[in-house]
C-alpha cells in the first residue's frame, strides 16, 4: 500500500473506489473533460485508472476533500529509466496552487524515495495554465508533439513535452 505524500498545501494518498464519485464529477466539468475525456460512463473510466497495472494513482485532497487526482507510471528498462506524471484538478479550485503542490509533491516522491532522475509530463500545447504550474516545479519545455492526442471531440491536438531532472527541482514557489 503507498503511502500519503504531503505537499505545502495538499496530501496525495491512494486513490480508492470511494473516490470514484468525486473524481467522476471532477472529469465531467467541461473544463477537465475537454483534456482528459472519457466517453458516457466517467465513473467507470476513473475505476479503469485506478486499476490500470502500469500506473499509480494518488487522489489529491485539499481542506479534507478530494479536489482531483494525480498519477504517475515508469519507464523501467535501467537504459531509459523515468517517470511520467498525469493531473486533472476541479476547475473550482484552479489559480491557488494545489496543481503546482501535487506535482512538486509527487516529483519529490519519484526522485527521493523512486530512484528516478528525470521526470516527463505533457500537457496540451494550448494549456498555458498547466504549462505556468509545471514551469514553477522546474519543467522545461523539450518541444511541441504534433497531433500528438486526439481530443473528445475526435480531433488531433499538439502536446507540449516537457521534462525535469532532479537536480531542477524548485522547492521555491506555488
């Protein structure tokens, strides 16, 4: 069983399948669904995530309660080792750094207790408040992939990947 990760201003603990309601609502803002999708059935798209064998889920908590989720997988041949991160927030709660304290908070985890030197994560190219948080952790940008993701609306999108090494990580700001 993982163990609760605290941040500044949030705590990422296991995600269970009593989160499903919460984080079903949270996928279906338009504003979350429009990046992360999931067709009719969002609860059962979330029991998928969190039963997917290649990832970990944690759900992010704010104030006592579940104001989004966050994952990360692993690339683990030793030549290509690292992590990748994924993080979907209420809309209600943007602008007040709990998407910039989940990231730096799991980054820290994956570095300090994973082994991992480097970090990537790839937010649509369009997302400049998503690109604003993950620059504050430290990301940088590597380059545009086009038609990189194709959007509920069935259309290609361009992501943005960006990477971190360790050694980058700003403990600085929210």
């Amino acid at each position: 069983m993982q163990e609760t990760l605290r941040g500044a201003v949030v705590a990422l603990r296991p995600a269970t399948d009593a989160d499903i309601p919460a984080l079903a609502r949270i996928r279906s803002t338009p504003e979350v669904f429009r990046r992360w999708g999931g067709g009719e059935d969002l609860a059962a798209s979330v029991a998928e995530d969190l039963r997917e064998p290649e990832a970990t889920t944690y759900a992010v908590e704010s104030a006592g309660r579940v104001v989004g989720a966050i994952q990360w997988g692993e690339e683990s041949d030793p030549d290509y080792r690292h992590a990748s991160i994924d993080i979907y927030l209420d809309p209600a709660v943007h602008g007040r750094g709990l998407g910039t304290d989940a990231v730096r908070t799991l980054a820290r985890h994956l570095f300090a207790d994973r082994g991992h030197h480097r970090i990537v994560i790839d937010p649509a190219a369009d997302n400049a408040a998503a690109i604003r948080s993950y620059g504050k952790v430290g990301f940088r940008t590597v380059g545009v992939m086009r038609r990189y993701e194709r959007g509920p609306d069935g259309t290609w999108h361009d992501g943005l990947l960006m990477d971190l090494l360790a050694e980058e990580l700003d403990e600085s700001r929210l």
